[in-house]
C-alpha cells in the first residue's frame, strides 16, 4: 500500500519539504529543506541576492513564493541539478533528526508519494500522473539510511 504525505499536520507530514526541521547545508542553517532549496535556484544567477532572503524567510511557504517568482532569473544549470538539490537537503534533513529517520525507515518498502494536487514534478498532481520526484528521493533516501554507512560526508554531494 503506498503511503500518501502532503500536509505538514497529516500523516507522514515530516516528509514534507515544509515540515518545520531545520538543516545545516552548504555552510549554512536553514529553517526547512524548501528554504534550502527554493534559494538555491538562484546560486550563481544575476538574483543571487535573493538567496539571503529566502533563507531568512519567516515561512516555508514565503520562502516557496519567493522562489517560484517567475520574474527572477535562475541558474542556469537549473534544471540539470534541482534533483541533486534536492537529494542533498533531503538527506541532510534525515541524517540531522533521528526521529524523522526512524519514520522514513519504518515505511519499509511502500512507495512513497507526494500528494500535491498541483505539483507534476515533485508530486504526483491532481490526478496521479506527476513524476512523484519527491517521493523518489525520499525512497532513495531511505534505501541508503537502512542499507548504513551513510554520513555527513554523503550529504555533501555538489552543490
């Protein structure tokens, strides 16, 4: 049986970007994976003063609108390396909060699958047929953390 994630307050909610679990990454704290990643869209990128902004950002939410302004420039690379981006907060988030481990590896073998009505990438969209991306890290995530030896230098893939 798949197990479905969206809501921070639901179910597996801690498996949301948005689920209120600081990281430290790339040098630096941040609230909420989505804080670390939605600035990294902007590394390198004529908006690169954007990144303070959104790390300070007071909610995952702003720090989600602020990065999905569409008329700011991202970098170029963008698109190549979002699911490393990714992968990298979502690990490091894992690695930081052993309870949130231990809930990711307790769901076993289930397909994991973000619930996002509106999201065909990192979700599975309103009527199932998004790429469910998150859902794919997550798993992968879990994988590497039951399999073991993984540590903070695994966390440290580029960038």
């Amino acid at each position: 049986m798949a197990i479905l994630f969206y809501q921070v307050g639901a179910p597996y909610g801690c498996f949301s970007n948005f689920s209120p679990h600081a990281i430290h990454c790339a040098g630096l704290p941040w609230p909420t994976v989505e804080h670390y990643y939605q600035a990294h869209k902007f590394l390198g990128s004529p908006d690169a003063s954007l990144i303070g902004a959104i790390r300070l950002a007071p909610t995952p939410e702003i720090a989600a609108s602020l990065g999905r302004d569409r008329q700011r420039k991202l970098r170029l690379d963008w698109t190549e390396i979002k699911k490393q981006v990714m992968y990298r907060g979502v690990l490091t988030k894992f690695l930081t909060h052993p309870a949130l481990r231990q809930t990711l590896i307790q769901t076993g073998d289930e397909l994991l699958i973000e619930n996002s009505p509106r999201d065909y990438f990192w979700g599975c969209g309103q009527d199932g047929t998004g790429a469910n991306e998150l859902g794919k890290v997550l798993m992968t995530v879990r994988h590497q953390l039951r399999e073991g030896g993984l540590g903070w230098k695994d966390a440290n893939v580029a960038p």
